[in-house]
C-alpha cells in the first residue's frame, strides 16, 4: 500500500474488531461517483475515515482504478490502513485536512481526478472513544480534536472564551435557541467551582442551564453545544468551504464530486455552491471556463431500511455534482 511522506500509520491490530463504522448511503455514493468496472480511474476520499467508503469503491472497481484516502485523524488512517490490506495496491493513504487538499493532490503529482467524495463529520470510532471527547455520553476529557496536533481543544474554549463570545459559538456553530442561558450558566459555573475539563461535566451543566433531565427524549439537551464546539475546534465549515474549492478545481471533465452531510449547517453550504456553480449564465459559465451540473434535484437520502440498521444514516443527505466540460 503506498503510504504518503509524512505518514506511515501502525497497524491497530485488533482494532477492528473493537471500533466499528458503518458507511452509510454505499450504493448511491458507488453510483453518484459512476464507479464501474472497465475504467481506468483516480478517485480521492477526501475524509477515508476507517476505509468503508474506499473499500466499497475499490471492490467494485477494476484492478487499474486507485483510491487515495485521506484523513486528518492518524488513529482512522491506522484502521483504514489494515482494512485496506487486500487492495494496498491500489490505495495511497495521506494525513491531512480538507483545506490542504490540492496540496496533497500535486504532491502526489495529480492535477485532474474521476471522482471525490467528501463523508463529512466524524466517524462511530472517534465518537466512542472516551478520550477524544466527542461524546456528551461517555466520560473523558473536553477534547474533540480530530487531528490531536490542532492547537485549540473544547475545554479550551469552554473555559477561556467570553460568556457572549460562548453563547454566539454554541448559538451559530449550534444553531441552539437556549445559547444565552447555556453559556451563562458555564461561565457561573467557572467562576465558582473553577474550569470544566470533561465531557460529561459540561453536559451536566447544559442540562441544569435548561433544566431538563439528561434522561431525554429525542435529543440530549447537550448535543447541540457539543455540536458546535465541535465545528469550532476543528473549523469544520473553514475546511468544508475551502475543500469544495480544491476538490471543484481537481475534477476532470466527467468527474464527479459527491458530498454527504448529516446537519444544515454542513448541507447549506455545499447546496449552495453547487447551485453556483451550476448556475448557467454566471460568470465561470463563459465558454472556456469549466461547466458543471448538479446530478440530483433533491438530496439523496438513506432508505427506511438503512436507517433501521444504521441510525446516523437518518440524517445523512448525499449531493453530488459532475464537471460536464
Ligand atoms: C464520517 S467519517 C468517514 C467514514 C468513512 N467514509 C468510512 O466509510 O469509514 C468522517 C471522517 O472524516 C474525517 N474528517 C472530517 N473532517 C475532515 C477534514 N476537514 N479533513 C480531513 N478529514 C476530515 C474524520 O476524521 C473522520 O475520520
């Protein structure tokens, strides 16, 4: 299996077998890629995660079409790497973000790809493990970084940020209507009893702050402020914008750009872009310049069926786009 310069990622053996993530929308992202066998193809997996979504490709595909995965988490490249094995061949893993994407792309001398497929969000394995920090049900530290070398941690801006400065993160990032009295009641909380470092912590104080029991409904009252600590630490939507540029300048004519989401504010922005791009009249659309369209109406969205055997395939919403000169 080629492995990218910097990275060279153990093997977790055994790993497998504890973690587990399963891929949603596989067929429909097989087909919005238009992966078929008897053609020669590059792919880039722009977020390989524990290699699902690559595997499936590469089964599917003839022995001259190679994926190169990337990922910004080393711990997911370590997994996918072992997953990959029957077809090392035919991968090349890379550590890295989706803002450093045509980076990558020329330092493995491609300049044009078939398809790129973007499976945003985090995957099932750093969700369960308890010291990522992803998770307000499993206690460990307020950590959330995908990539452990970021600078900036949840708890670090739990603990320093201002009380409006918290409200707007949890507020824009969150899209939480309760942000005011959240983050009044974290900065309280600071004051008297001294910094929040864990997970389960911050969601005791989410609930008291709404006065909702953590036994919930629906939804945890913290999953929205840990949502948007989330996108804050890792700046998701940064990365989310930048890599559709990059990806948008690196598909060949015919290739095609797939994107899953699993929240508005992860499908608002691709939607939109893609209807830019797709837009006819508007200013790339003048004869030299690229022209795109957008291969559904309607997101893409899992079947009653999946969502049975996998519920975070319930919010899960696939776009896709195809250069068409
Ligand atoms: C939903 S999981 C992908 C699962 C994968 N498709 C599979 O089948 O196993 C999302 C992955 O994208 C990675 N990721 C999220 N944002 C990223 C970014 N901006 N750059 C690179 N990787 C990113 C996460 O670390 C995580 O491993």
């Amino acid at each position: 299996m080629g492995y990218n310069n910097h990275l060279n990622p153990p093997l977790l053996r055994g790993d497998l077998s504890e973690v587990s993530h399963a891929p949603v929308l596989v067929e429909e992202t097989l087909s919005a890629l238009s992966c078929r066998k008897d053609v020669e193809a590059t792919y880039l997996d722009c977020t390989v995660g524990m290699g699902g979504h690559t595997e499936a490709i590469l089964k599917v595909t003839d022995p001259n079409v190679r994926v190169i995965g990337i990922d910004r988490d080393r711990d997911a490249l370590s997994i996918a790497k072992q997953r990959l094995i029957p077809f090392q061949d035919r991968v090349t893993l890379c550590h890295g973000s989706l803002k450093a994407l045509l980076e990558i792309a020329k330092g493995l001398g491609l300049f044009e790809v078939s398809g790129i497929l973007f499976d945003l969000g985090i995957s099932s394995m750093q969700l369960s493990s308890a010291k990522r920090g992803f998770s307000f049900q499993i206690l460990g530290p307020l950590d959330m970084r995908m990539d452990p070398s970021l600078p900036i941690t949840a708890a670090t801006l739990i603990n320093t940020l201002r009380e409006k400065e918290l409200a707007d993160m949890i507020y824009q990032y969150g899209e939480e209507q309760r942000s005011r009295k959240i983050a009044a009641f974290i900065v309280r909380h600071r004051e008297e009893k001294g910094e929040i470092t864990q997970t389960t912590q911050l969601a005791d104080i989410i609930c008291r702050a709404v006065r909702q029991k953590s036994k919930w409904t629906r939804t945890h009252p913290a999953t929205k402020t840990f949502q948007a600590l989330r996108i804050a630490v890792n700046d998701e939507l940064g990365e989310l914008e930048a890599g559709l540029s990059h990806a948008v300048s690196l598909l060949a004519v015919g290739g095609r750009l797939v994107v899953i989401s699993f929240h508005s504010l992860e499908d608002r922005p691709v939607k939109n872009r893609f209807r830019e791009l797709c837009h006819v009249g508007a200013p790339h659309a003048a004869p030299s310049v690229k022209k795109f369209i957008n291969l559904y109406k309607k997101p893409i969205i899992a079947t009653r069926e999946e969502v049975a055997k996998n519920l975070r395939a319930r919010s899960a919403k696939l776009r896709a786009l195809e250069r068409v000169a």
